[in-house]
C-alpha cells in the first residue's frame, strides 16, 4: 500500500466515528454540510500526488513504492528543501487556508520516529520502538493525521492534575489490561480530527510534575476507536463560491476529545508513565524546526493571498498610485521578504541531528514563526482599513444574477473594474476579514505554536547575553580621552 488517493481517503472516514457537531452526531462526515467542502479539499491534495506535474515534489520513491515525502526523514540539506518545495504545492493548492494538511503531521511523526535515542531513555525502549513502527505503517498506508497537544484550560493556574477543582477532566491513565491501558479525560485543539484517519496524542500540554506520571501517555489510535468522542466547535462554513470563496471550501474543523476509559493497545503507545520524556519531546525532536519549515511555507502563500487581495481593492478604488496605499502594501512585501529570508536562512544553515535527520537551524525558523504570525495579522489589518466600509456595502451573487444585475454592473463598479469583478473581488475580502471563518483563521496563526507572549519571552531567555554584557562594558568604558593618543595617529 502507498500513495492513497482522494476517493480512497474519503472511503476511509466513512467508519463509524463519533463526531458531535450542534448537538447530534455525525452520520458520514464526508456527506455533513459543515465538514463535507474541507474533506474534499483534502482530497483533492491527495490526488495531486498521482499527477505527473507535482508526483516528484510531493512524493518519493523508495524500494519500488512512491511515498509521501513528508513521510521520508530528509538525509541531506538538497532533500530538506525538496521537502519544502512539496510543501508549497499542497499550500498554493489551498490557498495556505489548510494549516492541519496532512503534510504537517507527517513531518510531526516524521521527526518524532527518527529520534529513537531520546524515546529509548530509561524504560520506554519498548515504546520508541512502537514509534517506530507505527511511522512505517503510517507512511505505508499514506494515512491524514490529526493530534492534540493540549490539555484542559479549567484553571491556567493550577497543575495538569489539579484541573477541575476536584473533578478529573485532563486525559490520564486509570488503569491497565492485557491489551493495554485505559485512559480517561480530555484533550483540546484536535485540529481536522473529525477528518483525520487516526488521532495522536502527545505529551500533558503543561509540564507535569512528580506524582503526575498517570497524565503521562502519548498513544496513537484511529479515529472511529470506541470510547473516543469529538465534540466540534460552530460550523464556519458558508454556501457560495462566489459569496464565500474560502469559508466555502476551507473550514478544517476544531474539536475536542473526549475519552471514556478508552483502551489503547500497548503496540500503540510510545512514551508511559515517563514524565521526562512528556517534558523534553519538542526540543528533543527538533519538533518546531521541522514542522516550522511547513508552517512558514504555507504562511507565505497565505499572505501573499491576502497581499493579492489588497492589491486588487487598491486598484479598484483607483488609490494604487497614492503614497499611502503604497506604503501598506510595501510593508506587506516587507513581511514576506522577512518570512522567507528566515525560511531560507534555517534550510542554509540546516544540521543533521543526532537522529541523522537533516534539521533546518533553530533561531531563524523560531524567528520566522514569530515574525510571520505578525506579519498575517498585520496584513489583514491593512485589508480591512483600506477595504473600509466596502466590506458590508457589497451585494451577494443573488444579486447579481437578479434583476438589478445591470444597475449593480453600472452603480458597483470601481476605477478599473466592474460591478460584478468587484463584487468578487470585495466579497474574498470579507471572507478574510468579516466573517467567523476569517477571524478564525487570525487566532489560529497567533496561537498556532502557543502563547506569542512565552515565546517571545523564550527567545529572550535562549539569547547570549554574555555578547551583551562585553558589548555594554565596551560603551561604558568609553574611547580615548583628549589627552590620549588615538591608536596610529602619528
């Protein structure tokens, strides 16, 4: 098996699941209205593996069999940027509106299997290598995953096991079975799981302390697992190509997992009752540089989209000569030149780990991510103060195929366009700004990596302060005085 294709992976989600959307439950989420677009979406990333013109930069041929090269651990720095290059075809294909395509969590699992030194450490041997395996399985059947990272957010100010003042809600181990162990609680920001084969699940969300080790499990199981519920957020999907052109085809759903004494079969479960590990796995894994190098990638397509989007109102309302529309759009191109110059800076200064996978350099994929955060926000900023109130004074397709379609052609039209290409043009700037599907989508980039305000506090604590301190003592001690010669005055 390799190399699955759209009409496979939509087959494969028709499997019983437990999904929770508005209070009822999912028959078929392929055939749900709020999940249906994004899951054909997905889909149609899959196909374009099997299409000649991008086979090569979305896949890799190994031992008689093309597999997905977000699956393949890059041996050297030309592959990592291979690697990127795929990326870039599955962001452009979705407009960078997809942060949980597939490609994501196969680089997660990638960098998480390849680093079987760390996962053996005292008595997870056994597990590491479950981790193994189950990255070749996953890679074999070409599988979408989806994972949760965080734990409960009842009291921030308490430790994992204290949420809930006295009642236990965050996932942990209850018991244990020749099969395996039960697990029981839940987990939050499953990101895409209602459309994902299987759902992995690792480390507290918080760091836990001693006595926690119960909290202490990272598994992985499939979707439709008995015992596992999804309960979905709002629908922010909107009918209408031409109404809704993104909140139409890219709402990927957020859920929360519930598990109710859930059994996980031991070949199943890579780190147990080892808080260390629970503590360490993203830096070990050199987890935010591998998958950064995905989320930089899509984040520039998407804010080119939005750079195109503002382009276009600009020269709608004839503005595109002004000085201060200009400017906006030159910090815009700013931003991107930013992102990209920290994307490319940590693929030429890429190390192999010590797991021997080819890893782009940490400060400038951290940098880029928190840059490039920034750099989106910003940028919509820009669209919705330049869109103005153009945003809600717009008409719908209805209108403009109804009997006013010639007055809206005449009184709608812009400096360079008419009514109707306006109208469209207008319409992509509410979905990016007005609407559930866009504000979304501003939160989802903020939070992606965690709290902005601890990681720009980390970078803080990582920096050399020791240049610092030499560089202060050199201003402090002052240059020569008059009555000193200067160093090779004559």
């Amino acid at each position: 098996m390799s190399l699955t294709t759209g009409a496979e992976y939509l087959q494969r989600l028709q499997d019983g699941r437990r999904v929770w959307l508005e209070g009822e439950t999912v028959a078929d989420v392929t055939a749900h209205e709020g999940l249906r677009a994004s899951a054909r979406e997905i889909a149609a990333l899959y196909d374009l593996q099997h299409d000649p013109l991008h086979r090569d930069a979305l896949t890799v041929e190994q031992h008689g069999e093309r597999h997905g090269r977000a699956y393949m651990k890059p041996g050297s720095a030309g592959q990592l940027v291979a690697r990127r290059e795929g990326f870039e075809v599955w962001a452009r294909a979705s407009l960078g509106m997809l942060g949980r395509s597939p490609d994501y969590m196969a680089t997660c699992l990638t960098a998480f299997a390849a680093n079987q030194t760390f996962f053996s450490a005292r008595e997870n041997k056994g597990f590491a290598e479950n981790l193994a395996r189950y990255h070749e399985d996953a890679r074999r059947r070409d599988l979408c995953l989806s994972h949760t990272f965080a734990g409960p957010r009842t009291d921030k100010s308490k430790t994992v096991s204290g949420q809930g003042a006295g009642l236990a809600t965050a996932l942990r181990i209850v018991g244990e079975t020749d099969s395996g162990p039960v697990v029981r609680g839940m987990r939050s920001l499953a990101t895409l799981a209602p459309l994902s084969d299987e759902l992995l699940v690792f480390g507290a969300g918080r760091p836990l302390q001693a006595g926690e080790e119960d909290h202490s499990i990272s598994f992985a199981i499939p979707v439709h697992t008995p015992g596992l519920q999804l309960i979905c957020r709002e629908p922010f999907t909107r009918q209408g190509r031409v109404d809704h052109p993104l909140a139409s085809r890219f709402d990927e759903m957020d859920c929360v997992a519930v598990f109710e004494d859930l059994v996980v079969p031991w070949e199943r479960v890579f780190v147990y009752r080892d808080i260390e590990l629970d503590r360490n796995f993203k830096v070990a894994t050199h987890f935010n540089e591998h998958v950064g190098q995905q989320v930089l990638a899509r984040r520039v397509v998407k804010t080119e989209l939005v750079l195109a989007t503002v382009s276009a109102v600009v020269e709608s309302t004839g503005l595109s000569k002004a000085d201060e529309p200009r400017r906006r759009l030159g910090e815009i191109v700013t931003g991107l030149d930013l992102t990209r110059a920290c994307l490319r800076a940590a693929e030429a200064d890429a190390f192999p780990a010590d797991s021997g996978m080819w890893t782009p350099a940490t400060q400038p994929m951290l940098a880029g991510l928190r840059v490039s955060k920034d750099v989106y926000a910003a940028a919509i900023g820009t669209l919705r103060d330049l869109s103005a109130s153009g945003l809600f004074m717009t008409p719908t397709s209805a209108d403009l195929e109804g009997p006013l379609a010639e007055v809206i052609s005449q009184y709608y039209r812009g400096a360079t366009a008419d009514g109707k290409e306006r109208t469209r043009v207008y319409r992509l700037a509410w979905d990016l700004v007005g609407e559930a599907f866009g504000s979304r989508q501003l939160l989802f980039e903020k939070y992606f990596l965690g709290d902005p305000a601890r990681s720009y506090a980390a970078a803080w604590d990582r920096y050399d302060k020791g240049r610092l301190g030499a560089l202060l003592e050199d201003a402090l001690a002052g240059g020569p005085t008059a009555d000193e010669p200067t160093r090779g005055r004559s």
